[in-house]
C-alpha cells in the first residue's frame, strides 16, 4: 500500500468532519479586537475561548511594549541558538525574575511550551531506558508525547487517583532497583480540560514513602493561582517540593514562550542537554523584552482580583441554575451535557448564531461517545454583564437539548455556508 492510501482512507477521528466542521466547528475564525467580545461569522459574539486570563494580551501598556520592542529590534535578532550566538542580558534578566518569583534556583527560557516541555522529560530520563515515568492518565498532549518518546517502562496513573498512583509507584520501586535507575512523577497544576488542580499535595506525600521526582506543567495556574500568583505549588503550599516546575507565557502572559525552573544543577544540566533548544533558534528579543513587561503586570493582584471575581460569578451563576461543571477548582470552566455529536454541532451553531456567544466545544473521541463539553475561558477582560448574558443563553440551549430539538435533522448547508 502506498503510504498516502492509508491516510486519505483514513483522516482521522477529527479529520473525518473537515468538510462540514472547518471554518466553524474546527478551526474557526475569531476576528478584531483581542477582547471580551470579538466578531465571529460576521457578527459580535462574547468569547469565552480565548486563554487571556488577566486580560493582558489586548491592554495599552502591553500593546505599547509590543510595539516598541518590535520597532527596536525587529524579529529577527538574537540569531542561532541561544549556546551558539542567541544569548543576552535580557533573556538571562527574565531567567532571573521568573525563577524567583516561582521560589526557584534557577530557571531557562522555552521558546515554546509543547516542544519544549517534551524536549524537558526527553532531557532528563536515561536514554537507556533504566528510568520510570508514572503519569496521570490526563495528562496534556505535549507532556503524553515527552512521555511516549521514551524508550524505558512508563506507567499511566488513574487521573488524580493517588491510590492508582501508589500502586504503580511500588511497581516502579521494584523496576529501578534492578534498574539503578529513577523514577519521575509527572502532574499538572491545573487540568486544562476539566479544570481541577492536580492533587499535588497528596503527590508530594508519598515522598516520604517513595523515591521519586516531581514534575509539574503548570500552564493553567501560573499567574492566576496562589497568594503571588506563583501557581497550583503554592495555592497548595507544596512549591517547594516541585522538583521541575513548567509554565508556558501563553496563558497569563498571554504571549509566546515557556520556561522550566527548579535546582541551580538541573537546569543547567538542560541548559546543555534539551535538543529542542541547542538546535534551534533563541526566542526573538520582542518576545523576550514585552515578556518583562508582561511579568511586572503579572505581579499587580488587580488583574487578578478582577479575573477570580468574574470566575466565581460565572461559576456561582451554572451552579445556581443546576449546571455541572465537574470538580473544577481552577479558572478553566467546563459545562457538562449529554448528547451526541450531531446535537453538540447543533447546539453549538444556535448558541454562536442566535445567542451570540462563543465558547468551546469538546466531543468524542477527545472525551466518551454521549458526553459534551462546553469549555468556558473567564478573564480579567470580561463583565458582569457577559456572565449574565451567558447564563441565560445557557439555560435556553439546555432547555432545548434536552427537549430533543437538536436531534432534528437539518441539512449542514443548512447550518453553515462556507
């Protein structure tokens, strides 16, 4: 067979709706304005899809920053890799200021989460395969795929299930002693599909049992969670027990790039070992100089303040009308319904058209076939107003789902003219 055959027989469980889905359910188009409500298919909409969680990704001090570190140094300085010839005072200064206020040693710059959160656990296990990775079950794409790249046992623990992860633990214990090798634990802060924080507290108990390190991809929570802002660790005061602590600038900082962070010794061991970094290009000084930028805001509890106001209200607002949004104890708000595909398609093109509203939506196979998921981002940006808006255009697409109206069979033309 040739190599094509197979995938234009088989597109994929997404890639098989392209033809009715993209340009609306799929890869949609958002226009205008960075903000609370933006124009989709040519009207205004709310938009609850959008991970600008303190609002800062549209606000005048960081437009300008934008603006005048473009203008300084343009996209292309520093060239090569930041070991080869990409290094500056600036890069090493954000270094500084992030590792400090996460209460670490040290920290490096990632050009982006994804890649770079793999090329961390590709860095830091044997490449012979004598290590242990458990995980939970939920863990993000990027930290699934780090993990799938390594040659050596790994064990997938119930999501947030501690015994499952006790279990597995002494699975591990029992391989590494043959082994000499170690064992890593990998949670996240905060689960970005469901929005419950990782139970790190109880993770970092099973220390005193077990021998293994921590790693933490707290994307969600940096910037929004804990008395600073310093993420899931400390909300719940284990911080320091993060043995590599991860977050990316795409979310809070509404922004490109990442970084890890944790003792002096290990990241300077990624310094000179993460391939995703030594061969490839240093992340742009625009990127680097608005990050700082980015970062002092960060530290102003207002945007916070104003974020977990609109957060509790949203949240407060589904629960009171009988919504359930699962065990979210995060901003991430998922709104849980029952149906099928066809009808979560349905749903969600009169809750766009009629309802003007904009949100996410999660069906099979990324979750069980009879489930939906509308995955609701709350920012710093949004108003009372909004969340009320929504709340009542919730309560009128449950009422019709659950009267049936959406298994009525419509023409998808009928739905959506490309």
């Amino acid at each position: 067979m040739d190599l094509f055959d197979r995938i234009r027989n088989n597109p994929g469980p997404l890639g098989q709706w392209s033809e009715i889905a993209e340009g609306y359910w799929i890869f949609p188009k958002l226009k205008g304005e960075l903000a609370n409500r933006m124009e989709f298919n040519g009207k205004e909409v709310i938009c609850w899809s959008v991970n600008n969680y303190l609002g800062l990704g549209n606000h005048p001090a960081i437009r300008k920053a934008d603006t005048e570190a473009a203008e300084r140094w343009g996209l292309a300085y520093p060239m090569g890799s930041r070991m080869m010839s990409g290094n500056t005072e600036m890069h090493e200064e954000l270094e500084r200021k992030l590792a400090a206020f996460v209460s670490k040693d040290a920290s490096y710059l990632l050009n982006f989460g994804y890649q770079g959160f793999m090329s961390v656990i590709d860095a830091i296990l044997s490449p012979r395969g004598r290590d242990v990775i458990v995980y939970d079950a939920e863990s993000h794409a990027c930290l699934v795929d780090g993990v799938r790249m390594y040659p050596g046992k790994r064990f997938a623990f119930k999501h947030n299930d501690i015994a499952s992860l006790e279990k597995h633990l002494e699975s591990a214990s029992k391989i590494v002693e043959k082994t000499k090798g170690g064992i890593l634990v990998i949670s996240e802060g905060v689960f970005g599909m469901r929005g419950d924080q990782g139970k790190l507290r109880e993770i970092v108990a099973l220390k005193e049992k077990y021998n293994f390190r921590l790693l933490v991809d707290d994307a969600h929570g940096f910037g929004v969670l804990g008395e600073t802002g310093a993420g899931a660790g400390e909300e719940q005061g284990v911080q320091d027990e993060i043995d590599i602590y991860i977050a990316t600038f795409a979310k809070s900082m509404a922004s490109i790039g990442a970084f890890v962070a944790g003792d002096k010794d290990i990241i300077n061991f990624l310094k000179y070992n993460m391939r995703s970094q030594i061969y490839a290009k240093s992340l742009p000084m625009p990127f680097v100089q608005s990050a700082l930028v980015r970062f002092e805001m960060l530290k102003d509890q207002s945007h916070k303040n104003k974020l977990w106001e609109n957060v509790n209200a949203l949240q407060n607002g589904l629960k009171e009308k009988g919504f359930d949004i699962g065990n979210t104890n995060s901003c991430v708000t998922p709104v849980y319904m029952h149906g099928s595909v066809e009808e979560a398609m349905r749903m969600v093109h009169d809750l766009r058209e009629n309802h003007r509203l904009f949100c996410s939506i999660v069906v099979y196979p990324v979750i069980p076939k009879g489930m939906i998921i509308l995955r609701l981002i709350p920012t710093a940006s949004h108003t009372l107003q909004d969340i009320d808006e929504t709340l009542v255009a919730f309560e009128a697409i449950s009422s019709k789902l659950k009267g049936g109206e959406y298994k009525k069979e419509v023409a998808w033309e009928e739905l959506y003219q490309k």
